[in-house]
C-alpha cells in the first residue's frame, strides 16, 4: 500500500464529505470544503512568494481557524511549517 500524505488524505475527506464541519472555532463552524478552499488560495499565494518542496514557512499566529488555515496550505504547498 502506497503511503499518502497528509494533504492527500484531507482532499480525500473533502471529497467524502463536503459540507460536513471539519473545524468548529469560536462557536462557528467552517466545512471541509471550504477549509479546503480557503487553504488553497492560501497555498497558491505562498508558492507564488517562494514556498516550494523541503523549504520551511515560518507561521506567528494565535490559535484559530485562520491558524488552521495556514498550516494546511504550507503542507499543500509541499513546504513544513516553523510554528513562531
């Protein structure tokens, strides 16, 4: 069996269950769609500002759903996150 990523496995679950909550914050809930969506702008912009495969993404931010956020889109932009 081939092993996934991280990455790969959350696209997996979006696919499954779309609109299911995938992260409940602040008494609001954001689901898995648009985590994913929200990730993926995310993702785009980093690897346009240089994040790439085996570089590093330095993240300073308190906990929430944002925080989230941004570490799924440093891992779907191949890179590993340095939490601040």
């Amino acid at each position: 069996m081939a092993e996934a990523t991280w990455p790969e496995l959350f696209q997996a679950q979006v696919r499954r269950v779309p609109d299911a909550p995938a992260l409940l914050c602040g008494g609001g809930a954001v689901s898995y769609a648009e985590l994913n969506a929200r990730a993926n702008r995310l993702a785009r912009f980093l690897v346009s500002r240089g994040a790439r495969p085996e570089g590093l993404v330095a993240v300073a931010m308190p906990r929430s759903a944002e925080m989230v956020v941004a570490l799924l889109a440093v891992l779907k932009a191949g890179a590993g996150y340095v939490p601040v």
